[in-house]
C-alpha cells in the first residue's frame, strides 16, 4: 500500500456478560498488529457500539479490548474485562467482533 493513503475500518462491537446486570462506562480500545492502539470509544451503557478510524498502515488484524463495571442495583460494581481479535483486510471494511466479559 503507497504511503499517504489511508484507509477506513469500522468495527461493530457487542459485548457479553454471563450475568443478568447491568453493565456501565464500557471503554473500548482497539490495537492494530504492533499493539499501537488506533481507536478508542466509550459505551455508557454496556450497549452495542461502533469503533471507526482511518490509518495509513495496513492493518492485519486488531485487537479490540474492553474493560468496565458490571452491578446489581444494590451492589457495589465490580470490574469487568475482555478482548477479541479480529482479522481483517489490508484495504479496510466492516468487521464485527463480540467482546466476552469477565472478571
């Protein structure tokens, strides 16, 4: 791929928590191949989000890691946390990837 050029990726992410509770301030980072994060985004509410960047160097495959709170209304919120990893295609795309939390 010439430099200069960039190219876009977007990524759908859901997450999935083994426990019916509510999750919150779910932050999200996504890493291309060389572990240099790329993207960041929040989800306030534990709801599918979707992470959108540019690059100009290609992307094999990121790792899209998750980490937040999970809680019962009358418990303290304990810490959640979880990756994927998602191959992707050097000229960009759509790609999906679920996120399984745990402690």
């Amino acid at each position: 791929m010439a430099q200069g050029v960039t190219t876009g990726y977007t990524v759908q992410v859901t997450f999935f928590y083994p426990c019916v509770c509510t999750l919150t301030n779910i932050q999200v980072i996504a890493s291309d191949q060389t572990g240099k994060p790329v993207a960041k985004a929040l989800s306030p509410d534990g709801s599918m989000l979707l992470v959108m960047f540019r690059t100009e160097n290609p992307a094999y495959w990121l790792i899209v890691s998750a980490s937040g709170d999970a809680s019962f209304s009358y418990y303290r919120p304990w810490s959640i946390h979880g990756f994927s990893v998602v191959a992707v295609q050097i000229i960009g795309g759509y790609y999906y990837a679920t996120i399984y939390l745990g402690r």
